[in-house]
C-alpha cells in the first residue's frame, strides 16, 4: 500500500489550518486548532520554515505564518518538506539500487513515481482547503420510500 508518513500528513494539516485565515499562529495555537500536541506541531513548523513554506514572526506576537499564499504551495512542497523526494520504490529516487543493472522494471517505476509527483505538484495548498460539495445519490432513497 502506498502511504504518505505520519509527519507528511500532519503537517497537510497545520499547513491547512494556517492557511485559512493567513494569519500569524502560534504553535501551540496551531496545536490545538488540530488537535496535536504542542511539541509535534512545533517540529513541523520549524521542517516547513526549513524549506521556506511558512516564516518564523519574532516579537511579543510572534509565531508562524505562510511563506507563500496557498495558492503558490503545492502539495508536493509539503510533501518534500516533512518527507524529503518523493519516491515509491528504490529506484524512483535518490538513492541507488543494489539491482538497478539487472531491473526491468526499473524506468516504468520511475515514469510512474514521475505522474505521482507531477499530479501532487499541481494540488495546490488552496485547493486542498476548498470545500467540496458532496454529492449524494438519492435515486436509492426513493425507490425505498416508494417500496415501504
């Protein structure tokens, strides 16, 4: 099963609640806006500043804010930033394969890891925060009703 990490996943989360007003957060404000503890959300904050997604405010009133409007943030950056490259398989990365000489899968894994990226690059941080309606079927409810 392919699965975004824990860390991958929380800081979606911190990176969407700070998205919602583009105010500046404090950690702990952050923290309990999703509902994590104080010290997780401060390692996040402090992996997405490293790769310049939010900025780091000093004073009295100071915390974090987004670096970019959420527009300009993709979800590949978040991605990458608690993550590092995004890669499926061995191959698909930086790192070198042990089999690589003899794969023959090996530039099909990489086309692919290629699409996933590109889809994810083009999520961007806005959309991710977008509502979406949802759509219901009631062709089922009523031909229940009808029947009872």
């Amino acid at each position: 099963m392919l699965r975004l990490s824990k860390f991958a996943d929380y800081g979606t989360q911190v990176m969407a609640y700070m998205a919602k007003d583009g105010a500046v957060h404090s950690a702990s404000e952050v923290a309990a806006g999703v509902g994590m503890g104080v010290s997780t959300v401060s390692k996040i904050l402090k992996m997405l500043a490293r790769e310049n997604l939010v900025a780091s405010v000093m004073g009295a009133k100071g915390g974090y804010m987004l670096a970019r409007h959420p527009r300009d943030i993709s979800m590949a950056e978040v991605i990458y930033a608690m993550d590092g490259p995004i890669s499926i398989t061995e191959c698909s990365g930086t790192s070198a394969c042990e089999r690589e000489s003899i794969c023959s899968t090996r530039v099909n894994w990489q086309g692919i890891n290629f699409i996933i990226q590109d889809a994810l690059a083009k999520v961007s941080l806005a959309e991710m925060i977008a509502p979406k309606p949802q759509v219901v079927n009631v062709s089922g409810l009523r031909s229940r009703r009808a029947s009872a």
